[in-house]
C-alpha cells in the first residue's frame, strides 16, 4: 500500500517501476561488489599505485557497499571508468583515441533545467574551434533506490519527421514518435515542410515528469552538403549537424549505474551518407541522388554508385567546414591500429563484428577480416537490461586461467545471464 501512493505521489525510485526502473541492471550485493573490486583493480593498475592505497580504499567501498548498497566514485576514478566504459563498447569502431575522452564530472546536478544549461555547454565545449572533441557529461548515478533525472531523447541534436495531409512523410522517419510527443506538448516547427527541423529532446526529473527542452540552436553548428565536383547534389538542400551527442545510454562503472551520461564523438562518414540519410526508414534518398546525379537506374548499381557519391559529398563538405570527420577506410585502419594496441598490452578487445564493419566497401576494409567476440566486459555502456544490459560483466580472461577456471568461468557468465533474464 506504502509503496503505491509513493508510486503516484512520491519520488520515483527503483522499485515504483517508472520507465528508467525498468532499463537499470540488476545487480545482486555479491554482483555489484564483484564489478566494484575489479574496477577497483584495474583503476589502481593503470595509475601505479601500491597495495596500500588499493587496500584502505577496497575497505572503504566494501563498507559503503554493504551498508548502503552505493559508493560514490572519486573524480579520478569516474574519468578513468568513463574513458574504460568507452574502451569496452563493442559497437564503436573509433576507440584508437580511448584515452582521450575529456570526462566532466556533473554529478551534483540535477534537475531538467540545469541539465539542459550543462547540455548547451557540453555542446559548445565539444565544437568550439580546432575540430571535434570527444567529452561526455556524468550526471548523478543512481543509488540504491534513489534514481536521478535523465534523458529519454537518443541524442541531444535531431531531425523532426512531418506528415503531411497528402500522405508525404517529409524528415528523418525514424524521429516520428518524438515528434508527435513534441506536437503533443506543444512544440510547433518553424516550417511544416522542414526536412531538417531541429526536435526538441526530452528530459526526465527524478519525479518521472517529462520537461521539453528547446534544443540550444547558438551552438548546434549544421553543414549544407554539396558534392566537391557534381552541383547536382545542392539543389536537394542536405545538411547535417556535426556533433552526434547521444543521450540514451547508461554509464556503468565498478557496479555504479549513471543513467544520464550524454557523450559525443565525431561522425565517421557512413553514418551520416551510407545510413542516416540512405535507409528507407531514415531519409531514402537514394533514389532522389541518383535522379540529381543523372546516375543510370538501369544499371543494378546506381544505388552503389549513389551511396559513394553520396559519402564523397558528406565528407567533402564537413572536411570544407573544418567539422572533424573520418571516412570508413581510415577509421578501420585506427581500429586495426587500436586492436593491436591492445593486444600488446595483453588485452582482448571486445567487438561486435556487424557493427564494426562498414556499411560501405564492407570487405575492402581490413576489418572485414578479422575475428572478433563482444564479451561485453564492464565498465561499459547500455541501453537497457534486458538487452545489452543483460550481458555485461567483468571479463578475467586476460589474466592467465587454468583450464578448470576457464570452464567455471564460462558457466558462471551463463547462469547470470539466465538469472538475468526478464522471464
Ligand atoms: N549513428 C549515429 C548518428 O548517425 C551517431 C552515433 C554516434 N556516432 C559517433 N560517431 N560517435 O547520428
């Protein structure tokens, strides 16, 4: 009874079952004080430091842990557990930089308004003159049942999708339910016919009530793209924004979960051309390039032959706007370059094989080629526990096993998963 008129009244937390409820792990005291430990491990390897330092701040997370369930990260060991979540994510092929993840620590804010203040901050911070940085914004992580605002938009820039009354569907498809919850609230564009309206993003307060926030357009810099040689391109008016800000993937260090966790790279150039604005369930422009570029259709390749045009234009106008950008080739030769790295290191790295490899020249990239597992090892990123969630864990296997050890292992991250399942 208690709980239920804290579920209509009170503050949502981890047991009223608000939609955040439902995306957080769940970690049993011996789980999340496994993850703690290991992180701790890796933390203290990776800065030098001796085994009494390891020791006194081991006691002092095990107490916390065990009287309050939660511990709270120090600033250093939040940057390092960031920039290793990063290093783990099994779906990025542009990890060679890892280390280099400027991490803000925003842990004491809270509250939709001052999330939005941090996200146009984090926004100009990220594009601010001399190319992309790559930065991620850590709001406050959940505790025991406690849970902190977050973002419900995928990313913080994104393209509205309009309908219009003679059944033309005019933007990015795949934005039509955030668009029709923005209506909903009120939000009306400056153009009903805009392919490229900028959406408002969503945010959540710790009560669970949803604010909409303008998206912050002073520092949203987005790019007309033209083809370097073919002028065709232009009369389609494309543009895209240059900072990808997603916004919907939980943080996870060392057993702590931070929800709102708002990181950017910089876009490789398949995403935007090959993906974003190729796919039927996107912006399916292929057949209107081929049409702008007088491109054969008899020929079953003038979707290949538009696809590369496409991805020649893309990257041509974001390299002409000084917006850091890296083509498909390049970023699988930093991965090649990356995985070697961490090879020599003594590391396996964890990668997912259909997303690592290009939609673009798939084979002629050395990627292609090459054998990889996700293990999916924390700290890490994810989108919600009964997915990707669901799989994450700490990974030994770079240490030396015996065989025995080996087999426990492997049935060990068998029944969690099994345990973990929404049955
Ligand atoms: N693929 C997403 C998009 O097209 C962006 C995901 C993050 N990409 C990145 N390069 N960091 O908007």
């Amino acid at each position: 009874m208690k709980r239920k008129i804290k579920a209509m009244f009170g503050r949502a937390d981890a047991t009223t079952g608000s939609a955040l409820a439902r995306r957080i792990r769940r970690l049993s005291a011996l789980e999340r004080s496994e993850e703690a430990r290991a992180f701790l491990d890796a933390y203290h390897d990776a800065a030098g430091h001796g085994r009494a330092l390891r020791q006194r701040r081991w006691a002092e997370v095990r107490r916390d842990l065990r009287k309050r369930g939660h511990y709270d990260h120090n600033p250093e060991e939040l940057a390092f557990g960031a920039r290793l979540a990063w290093r783990n994510t099994g779906r990025c092929i542009g990890r060679l930089p890892w280390e280099s993840l400027e991490v803000a620590d925003c842990r004491e804010i809270a509250g939709p308004d001052v999330i939005a203040a941090r996200m146009s901050d984090h926004l100009r911070e990220a594009d601010s003159g001399g190319g992309i940085r790559s930065l991620i914004s850590v709001f406050a992580p959940v505790k025991g049942t406690d849970l902190p605002g977050w973002i419900e938009s995928s990313q913080i820039v994104r393209y509205a999708c309009h309908h219009l009354s003679d059944g033309t569907i005019i933007g990015d498809r795949q934005n039509a339910e955030a668009t029709r919850l923005a209506r909903s609230m009120g939000w009306q564009p400056d153009d009903e016919r805009g392919a490229f309206d900028l959406l408002p993003y969503f945010v959540r307060d710790s009560n669970d009530r949803r604010v909409m926030i303008e998206p912050p357009r002073d520092h949203i810099r987005e790019i007309d793209i033209e083809h370097p040689v073919r002028s065709g391109l232009s009369t389609l008016g494309l543009r895209w924004y240059a900072v990808p800000l997603v916004s919907d993937m939980i943080l996870t260090i060392g057993g702590i979960d931070y929800p709102c966790a708002p990181f950017n790279g910089f876009y490789m150039c398949t995403e935007i051309a090959s993906r974003n604005f190729a796919d039927v369930q996107r912006y399916n422009l292929l057949p209107q390039i081929a049409r702008a570029l007088a491109i054969d259709t008899t020929t079953p390749f003038w979707r290949d032959e538009s696809l590369t045009e496409l991805n020649r234009a893309v990257l041509h106008s974001f390299q002409k706007a000084k917006a850091t950008i890296v083509d498909h080739h390049r970023a699988s030769e930093q991965f090649m370059t990356f995985h070697q790295r961490e090879q020599a290191r003594g590391r396996r790295v964890a990668a997912d094989w259909r997303w690592i490899v290009p939609p673009q020249a798939a084979a002629a990239c050395e990627v292609f080629h090459l054998k990889m597992r996700n293990f999916h090892p924390v700290p890490n990123f994810y989108r919600d526990r009964g997915m990707d969630g669901l799989r994450l864990m700490p990974w030994y296997g770079d240490r030396y096993r015996r065989r025995p050890a080996i087999w426990a292992d492997r049935v060990t991250r068998r029944w969690k998963i099994w345990k973990r399942m929404a049955w």
